[in-house]
C-alpha cells in the first residue's frame, strides 16, 4: 500500500495546520455497528460506524440501490481498520461509502474564504483488483470522493479524483483541495468514496481496505487577493513588464504557510451569470496597455474561487483599452476546482514550473479572446490527471509553447466558438524547435460544441514534436498538421547560427519529407574535420551537430537529395 505523500499534491503546505483549523471532520474505520439489512431482515451487515456500504444499478452515488446485495464490512487485524471482501460484489456497479446524516449533525458551518483538504487513505489487497481511476464513469467520477457542500441554491458537488501511483501500486490514498466561499451558511452535507471496478474482475479472494476520511481547513487565514496593485517597484526593466508576487498582492487575511485564495468580492451569489472580477491596476495609471503578472513560486499554493477571473484596469484616459493581467506559475501548486477559469481580453496564464491539480472532470481553464496558454521556456506542463480536468480554447485563442517547451494533455481538450452569434471558425497554434505537443492515452479532443462541428486544431509545425498516437483515430481527425512549404531554392531552406560561433552551432533545415542530410566540415586545408548523418522529417528541422574542437575558419556542407550548400563558418576560442 503506498501512502499518501502530502508534498506532491495541493496544500502541501498546509501539513502542519491540517485539522486544527476551525473546522474539522475525521472518520476512521475502526467502528462498526450491526444492524439488519435495508433489504433483507433476515440478514445482517456490518458498517463502518456512521457510514452505509452499498451498490447502485446505475453507477450513480444517489441512484437506485441494488437490493440483491447485502455488503458487509469487516476488522482486519493487521491495521485494525475496516476490510471488504470484494466477493460479496457486483464488478459491474460502482461500490460506494457514504456518511449518515449524523455525521453532520454537530458540524459547524464552513469557514468563510478558507482553504480546505479533504483525504482518503485506503487500497486494494492485490493489483489485480485495482479499481478503474479516472472521469469516464456516471457522474464523471471513477473512484474518488464527492464533497457535498450545502449552500444557496443547489448543493455544490466538489471531487477529489484517486490518482494513479504507479501500475504496480495497490494504493488508493487522495488528497483533494477547495476553497470556501465569501457568503455564510455554508455547510458539509454529503462525504460518499466510490469504488469502480472492471466489469469482468475476478475480485474472488481479495480485499478493498478503507482506513480513513479527513476533512479540514487550513489552521492558519489564507491570504486573500481581491486586488492587484502595482507601482515601479514591481516593474521588471528586463522584460518591461510588472512583477508581482501573490504574497505582496495580499489584501487581507494571513500568508503563514503561503496558502492563498484569488477572492470572490461580488454582492451577487457566484454563478456563470455573476462572475467577479480581481482587477490589476498601476499606479499611476498608464495610457499605454501595460502587463502586470500575478505570480506564485515554488512552496506557494493558490486555490481559485469559484466564478473569479482575472482582468486589467482601463489604461489613463480610455474606456476601453485595458492594462494586460496573467496569472504566472513559476514553481508552485495552483488548485482548480468545478468551474472554468476563465481567461480572456488577451490576458495569458504562464507556466514556467510548479502544477496544476484538477480536482473534477470539469475543472477548466477556458481561453477566449486573443488569450494563450504560454508554456515557458524549457518548462513542462502536465495538464490534467488521468482524463480529469479540461482545458477549453474559443474562437482566437492559443496554445503557446514557447521552445524546448511540453504541453502533456492529460484531460479533455475542448474547442468551440464559445460565441453562437459568430461564423465557425478555427484554432491556430505553432510547434516552434523543441516544444513537444502530448496527448496521453487519457486525453480526449472534441469539437462538439463548435459551429457544425467544423473546428480543427491548426498546428503550424515549425520544428516541434506532435505526439498523437494515444488519441482516439477521430480525435486524431480534428488536428491538421501545417508545414511550411521549402523553398525551390535549395540555399533558402538552410540556415546556420551563430556565425562566427564559440561554443553552441545551430543548423536549421526545412525539409519537404522524410529524408537524410549529410553534414561535412572542411578546414582551410582541405582536410575533412568532421562529418555526420543527420536524419530529416517534414517540416522545420533544428540540430545541434558536432563541431570540430579546433578554433579556425571551415567550410560547411549541407547536402541532401534535394540539394547542396556549402558556406564559410568561423569558431572562436572560448
């Protein structure tokens, strides 16, 4: 059983405070109670003290219970918490745990604009018996935990999505993370774990193992960010853009452990129809669009209320010219919830390190409006988590992965217009040398929601790499590779940089297929001092080739069936 390491997953930082906030719940499995069974008097179960065990027919936590099954628990003496003997189910339904009503009955309300963990730690006895993760079941949830929050209006459901250690692992332990919200009576309604097996398992002889549900708030105040004021200390003369932390940008509430809330502050209950609105200002105001960037480093946790976008301040003097605001990741754990984040008016999120948790099926970033997902230099970003969580492009939005930058999409993508009232349109990114585009086997791309269903991922592949081998083949269909068309003459499609050179020699070559390219060096003498075979895909191709060691003047040569080049090239000494 492999147990839960809080350092990898959201609220990392929170450890220390973990159920010695205001608010606090724990369960542990080491109580029962025995009473008849619901469908059979006759019978009697065991249950974990406080909870039901039962299976539904239709996959969901709140559906028709199957009443053929009378699902027992029992200690097992190793651990001294509850064990299933998994042959007392049906493989084919889910297998649920869900708190009484009692459960609740002395709980508080939830604090008001806090953060909170909620953890499972269980496992199953054998691999063979491990349950199916991810979102592709009923209520888009495989096995995890539902939250139910009771607040105006209908119950908000928050997830928390068991995660894949490994595939020899038996572990099932998850830490999922959300915030509260700005208004009062907010209260725990409904904790259910649910447990979805293949349909087929043999699960005769083998055991799930639950130990214990916990749910609490942060010990110390999150800080709360419902504005972003920035002056001349904050502007970076490299970039000429302003800088700020989101610990400075803190407008109330404590930062101890470096946990904070991007804060909902609208009168309205939030809802699609009522977003809020954290806006980024300079003072003094500038008539120019200015870039200010919200930034979380490493050890920092940012969690998003929900309906809270980021937007920029008018610039001096226009009603509608507005300052640039991105949210930037520069190493810590930025937690998304069941709605979209939305970012629009050209503003971007930037990945330069750190994570994004996806706690739900539909936890999403949503692009509109000339916005880009940026994916730094160098930087890697995996996006989703077993087919949890969507990233949503509309109508002039991007994917912007800057070089030697990875964008792993491990969720849903999803394109569309967003805007019914506009023609169809399509999506544009480009693949520069060495960004790679991922799509895991748990990925999925869909179009369904655009104009006719006519949108395409256009990518422009100008020296990156295109994984998209573990799509489905008509997920694969909604992308169109675009490659530069070489030039007639040989010359124009190969370039070499720096030129003179010391240490780091560029080639670039723009082929029109598959083909091998020879590279030769020739010193003043005539003498070969080096040569290599190079092999060339469509499209734009970078390399790093070996150089001779020797500082000296040379003569390149780059040949392939389409033509030869050959060029005078200097390195220096270091």
């Amino acid at each position: 059983m492999r147990k839960i390491n809080f350092f990898l997953l959201c609220c990392f930082s929170t450890l220390a405070g973990f159920g010695q906030g205001n608010f606090s719940y724990g369960s542990y499995f080491f109580q029962y109670e025995q009473l008849p069974c619901p469908f059979d008097s006759a019978k009697t179960v065991q249950y974990p003290q406080g909870w039901y065990v039962y299976q539904t027919t239709d996959g969901a936590w709140d559906g028709p219970v199957d009443s053929t099954r009378c699902i027992s628990v029992e200690p097992y003496s190793i651990t001294g918490y509850t064990r299933l003997d998994l042959a007392q189910i049906n493989p084919a339904e889910p297998l649920f745990f869900r708190a009484k009503p009692s459960e609740f009955s002395d709980l508080p309300d939830l604090p008001l604009n806090q953060l909170f963990n909620a953890i499972v730690n269980s496992f199953v006895s054998e691999v063979s018996a491990k349950p199916v993760l991810g979102t592709g079941c009923v209520q888009d949830l495989c096995t995890g935990i539902y939250i139910g929050i009771a607040v105006p209006g209908p119950m908000r459901i928050q997830t928390g999505v068991a995660p894949d250690w490994g595939a020899s692992s038996t572990g099932l332990d998850l830490i999922t993370c959300f915030p509260s919200e700005y208004f009062n009576g907010q209260q725990l309604d409904e904790l259910i774990l649910k447990y979805t097996f293949p349909a087929n398992a043999d699960l005769a002889g083998k055991y799930l193992h639950v130990q214990s549900v916990e749910l609490a708030d942060v010990f110390w105040p999150a800080g709360l960010v419902s504005e972003i004021n920035v002056d001349a200390s904050h502007y970076n003369t490299s970039t000429g853009e302003y800088d700020i932390n989101v610990a400075d940008a803190v407008t109330n509430g404590g930062f101890f452990f470096d946990n904070f809330i991007l804060q909902y502050t609208a009168p309205t209950f939030p809802s699609v129809q009522d977003p809020s609105y954290v806006i980024g200002s300079i003072n003094p105001n500038s008539t120019e669009q200015e870039v200010i960037n919200l930034v979380v480093d490493p050890f920092q946790v940012l969690e998003i209320q929900p309906f809270t976008y980021l937007a920029g301040a008018l610039a001096a003097g226009s009603d509608t010219l507005r300052h640039q605001v991105n949210l930037v990741n520069n190493g810590g754990d930025i937690c998304l919830n069941f709605v979209d984040f939305v970012v629009s008016d050209g503003d971007e999120f930037r990945h330069g390190g750190g994570s994004l948790y996806m706690n739900s099926a539909f936890s999403c970033m949503q692009f509109r409006d000339e916005s880009a997902l940026r994916v730094l230099e160098g930087a890697t970003l995996h996006y989703g988590n077993n087919g949890t969580g969507m990233l949503a492009l509309c109508a002039g939005s991007t994917i912007a992965l800057e070089r030697n930058a990875t964008l792993i999409v491990d969720g849903i993508l999803n394109m569309s217009e967003c805007n019914d009232l506009i023609a169809p349109q399509q999506l544009y990114m480009d693949l520069p040398p060495g960004s790679k585009l991922v799509f895991t086997e748990n990925a999925r791309l869909t179009n369904r929601f655009s104009q006719g269903q006519h949108m395409q991922l256009n990518v422009r592949m100008l020296g990156g790499t295109l994984d998209d081998g573990a799509l489905a083949a008509e997920d694969r269909e909604l992308i169109r590779r675009i490659y530069p068309e070489p030039s007639p003459q040989f010359a124009d499609n190969v370039s070499f940089s720096p030129n003179p050179f010391a240490e780091v020699f560029v080639v670039q070559y723009l082929a029109g297929k598959t083909e091998t390219v020879t590279l030769r060096w020739t010193d003043i003498s005539g003498r070969i001092a080096g040569q290599q075979t190079l092999h060339a895909v469509r499209g734009l191709n970078e390399w790093l080739p070996l150089a001779p060691e020797a500082a000296g003047v040379y003569l390149l040569s780059v040949e392939s069936e389409a033509g030869k080049l050959t060029k005078k090239v200097v390195k220096v000494g270091r």
